[in-house]
C-alpha cells in the first residue's frame, strides 16, 4: 500500500475496510471513509453540520458506524444465520 505523499493528502476506505470496522468509531475514521480533512471534519461536527449523527462522548467525537455505512450506500445485513451480510457498493476509495 502506497502511503500518502503528504499529510494533507486524504486515503479513503475500501468497501471490505468500512464492513470491518466497529459499531462506534472515532471522527478521523469517518474523515478518512468520507474522505474529508481531518480539520473540516471536527470543523462540521463542532458546527453540527457532520453528514451523519456525531456522539460527543467527553472531550471526543464518536460516529455509528451503521449512520457512515448507510450515507455510504453500504449497509450491514442480518442473514437468516445471523451472520452480517454485506450490500451495496462504495465508490468512495483511493
């Protein structure tokens, strides 16, 4: 995997990365999943205009990770096994 070339430089999230993450992430994952800066993200979540819900939880955000998959166009499937199933496609990647 190429690492970025700068800082400021955004890598987004594959479809396989974003079905694999936890139920609560932290805001600079959702960032790289939307692929914004890390500085517009808590700009928008500090302003209440983040794209999906945000949980303040102490001195940090938190994002529901079924919230960002649905934004996403991908969502998380029970099966009659109850196994999680994944749907949709995700365009957002680097």
């Amino acid at each position: 995997m190429k690492a970025p070339a700068s800082s400021r430089e955004v890598r987004g999230l594959m479809s396989d990365e974003l079905l694999a993450l936890p139920a609560v992430i932290d805001l600079d994952t959702a960032n790289r999943a939307l692929m914004i800066g890390r500085s517009t993200g808590y700009g928008l979540a500090k302003q209440g205009a983040y794209p999906v819900k945000v949980l303040r939880l102490g001195n940090a955000y938190r994002v529901v990770t079924a919230d960002l998959l649905r934004l996403l166009g991908l969502e998380r499937q029970q099966s009659d096994s109850g196994l999680e199933v994944a749907g949709g496609q995700h365009s957002l990647c680097a």
